[in-house]
C-alpha cells in the first residue's frame, strides 16, 4: 500500500505542478492579449488622429483654393479696371488735343 500512496501522492503533486503550470500560462495569455487590445486600441487611435489631421488638411486646402480663386478673380477685376481707365485716359488725352486744336484755330481766326 505504502507504494501505492507515492504514486498517488507523485500523480497529484504532478497535477498541481500541470495545474499551476496551467494557470501561469493563462495569466500569460492574457497579459498578450491585453498587450494586443492595448496595441489595437493605440494603432486606432492613431489612425483617427491621422484622419481628423488629414480632415484638417483637406479643409485648409479648400480655404486656400477658394482665397486664391477670390484673388486671381480680384487680379482679373483690377486689370479691366486698369483697362478700362487706361482707354478713358487715352480718350481725355484726346479730347485735350482737340480742345487745343480747336483754341488754336480759333485764335488764328481771330488774328
């Protein structure tokens, strides 16, 4: 009987080994797979930082699109603004030559 126990007491004591050996392998899965759902969680918040950043970008693109869009139209405007008081200078440059033309004949007239 006495070799009986020791096999029965060796039988349990390699249990509780394979049970403790067990249990340590369980906390160490799920530390791993806290690890992985903590690794997962920062890579996604990364990804929705880079979104909201790359969101940011697009609008900042689309402010400046539309700044310059309002000030090559400003440009446009300014030289047929340009334009159009060049032409209105060249005919009041005209009209002066004129007058002077008509002063001058009519103080020959006059003469």
């Amino acid at each position: 009987e006495g070799g009986a126990d020791g096999k029965v007491e060796r039988l349990e004591a390699k249990m509780a080994m394979l049970v403790a050996a067990l249990k340590n392998l369980k906390a160490d899965s799920q530390c791993a797979l806290e690890r992985k759902d903590s690794m997962i969680q920062g890579t996604e918040e990364e990804l929705e930082r880079q979104r909201s950043e790359a969101q940011a970008l697009r609008e900042e693109a689309a402010a400046l699109r539309e700044q310059l869009e309002d000030r090559q139209r400003m440009l446009h405007e300014g030289s047929e603004e340009a334009r159009s008081l060049k032409e209105g200078s060249e005919r009041l440059e005209k009209q002066v030559i004129a007058l002077g033309e008509d002063a001058r004949l009519a103080r020959d007239e006059a003469s």
